[in-house]
C-alpha cells in the first residue's frame, strides 16, 4: 500500500517514514481493498510533552477512516492509531460478510 506522508513545520527523517510504512501496511492483512492512506504529521508549539498530532485517513471502497492521535512520539501516534484502523477495519470487513 502507498503511504503519502506529509510533515507540517517539520522535516520528518526517511527513518520516521520507513516506521510509519511498516505500521500501515499491517492494514493490509486486515482489509486487502486499501485504495489510498494519507498521513499528516504535525507539531504543536506548546510546553505539553504530548505535542505529537500523528492523524491518517485510510481510503477503501464507498468509505474512508480517519483517526487522529495526540502523543509524545511520532511512533507511539503511529502505533496507537493503526491499531484503532485495525478494529474500524475489521467492524467495516465484518459487515461486509453479513450483507453478502
């Protein structure tokens, strides 16, 4: 699956992208109709230590997931946030096979 990654007020290093890749592409063994995911890193200019906004939107068929997390690392958002398309993607397959 093609990640397109975008980083605000910061430049994100490839080893950041390369983590962000392989989190999103377990989400292909959960739902293999991924169209497109779109990920936005982003700072926040405050004195918090959870100042990390990681936030994807994972596009399939008639519908598309968003999640955004609030954390202190890029890789804690990443992690956390794949596992919340996880579930909404496994609901999603689960309704599927009802209507079939």
């Amino acid at each position: 699956m093609k990640v397109h990654t975008q980083s605000v007020n910061f430049n994100a290093d490839q080893k950041l992208l390369n983590f962000i890749q392989d989190r999103m592409d377990k989400l292909d063994r959960v739902y293999d109709k991924v169209i497109k995911s779109d990920v936005f890193l982003k700072v926040e200019n405050t004195s918090d230590k959870e100042n990390k906004i990681f936030e994807a939107r994972v596009n399939v068929p008639g519908d598309s997931f968003v999640v955004k997390k609030v954390c202190k690392t890029f890789e804690e958002g990443a992690d956390s946030a794949v596992s919340s398309l996880e579930r909404q993607l496994k609901k999603r397959k689960e309704k599927l096979r009802t209507y079939l």
